[in-house]
C-alpha cells in the first residue's frame, strides 16, 4: 500500500492513493531502477524496450 | 549562471560531456498514465554513465534546467515526474536539488510542481516524487483524478 504527504507541510494529512496511480509509481520505481543499472553498466538502453516496454522519448 | 552544456541526441536520449570528460544521460520515459484523461506525460531522470567519482560542476545545474524549460516550451500540455529512489537512502537529498533546480526554471511561475513523498507500507520504503506542469494547460483536478486524492498545497 502507498501513502502520500506532502514533506512541505508539518500538518498534512498522510493520504492512500488509488490503485491505478500506485501501479503507476511502483512501475516507474521499477524502470528508473534498472535503467540506473543499465547506465552504470554501459549497456544498450534500447533493450529494455523490448524487454520491459520502457518507451524513450525525445521531447526537446 | 553559468553556460549549459550542448545537448546531443544519442540512441534515443540525451547526452552531454563535462569540462571534466563525464557523461550525463538525460532521459524522458513516456507513460500512459493521463493518457485517459487526455495528456502525455513522461518521468524525467539524468545520470551520469558508469560509477564516476562526481565533483560539483556548476555547468551541470544550467543543463538540467535549460532541459526542463525546453521541455514545457515544447509540450505546454505534458506532466513531467521526478521520482527519487530510496535505494541509496539519498532520495530526500535528491529531491532538495531539485527542488532549488526547479525554482530556476519555474520563473514564469507558470509552471507548478506538488512535492509528494509516499511511503510504500509493504517494504517499509520511502520515495519522494514531484509532477510538475503547466498551470496554464492542466487543470488541478486532472491530478487529482490521478491520485483519486485531494491536492490542497502546491508550490508554484
């Protein structure tokens, strides 16, 4: 289960997120951690497309 | 402030080289999280390559905050995410700089971020996340659908 606050305010409320956003974030979590290994590594990001459907975007 | 660095595109993201000879990957993941309701939106995440021993370059923060202001010039109607990892027990670290990173490239003050931090109650781990947008393009509520939570404090 995830819950949220927001780490700027001393009062606010901790809050559990619905299940779609936390299957979102948990994802997210998941790629950043491999891509990291994957750079550390040196190794052809490309591959995880294929392998975990990690699409790269070029929005600049 | 200094200069930024020169950006070039390479196997699908982008790339720049220090004074000092490092690389730094900037990377944008494209998820299909607001896709339902309408938006892109991507996760956002710059490294450098290999394990190289880091050293303050004040050249760096101008790139990173060149990158992000291009990006919502660019696409005024996407969500952009930074996730910190706890897997270093840095993330409160990380999510301070690019919190004074992100008052640089915020300067219009069109552009909102909300600071989360979520505790992931099974593994007893803690992440910090900001999604940050264009209050001009996308209402409140679209994050609020997200989270299927209320959103009472953001920071411009």
């Amino acid at each position: 289960m995830y819950i949220i606050t927001n780490p700027d305010k001393s009062d606010a409320q901790p809050k559990r997120i619905g299940a779609k956003a936390e299957s979102f974030i948990k994802k997210m979590i998941e790629d950043k951690r491999i891509i990291r290994t994957y750079i550390e590594e040196g190794k052809d990001l490309s591959e995880l497309t294929q392998k975990r459907g990690i699409r790269f975007a070029k929005p600049l | 402030m200094q200069n930024p660095y020169n950006l070039r595109e390479e196997d699908g993201d982008f790339v720049f080289i220090t004074d000092l000879g490092l690389e730094y990957r900037i990377i944008f993941q494209k998820y299909n999280a607001f896709d339902d309701l309408g938006y892109y939106s991507y996760e956002f995440s710059f490294y450098p390559v290999g394990k190289p021993e880091t050293a303050y370059d004040a050249r760096v923060k101008p790139t990173i905050v060149n990158s992000l202001q291009t990006f919502f010039n660019q696409n005024p109607d996407s969500i952009l995410i930074y996730i910190c990892d706890s897997m270093d027990s840095r993330a409160r670290e990380r999510s301070m700089l690019f919190n004074r990173w992100f008052r640089d490239a915020s300067s219009s003050g069109e552009i909102i971020k909300l600071n989360r931090k979520i505790y992931d109650t099974q593994n007893d781990l803690v992440y910090y996340f900001a999604i940050v947008f264009n209050q001009n393009y996308i209402p409140i509520s679209i994050l609020e659908a997200f989270l299927e939570t209320e959103i009472e404090n953001y920071d411009k």
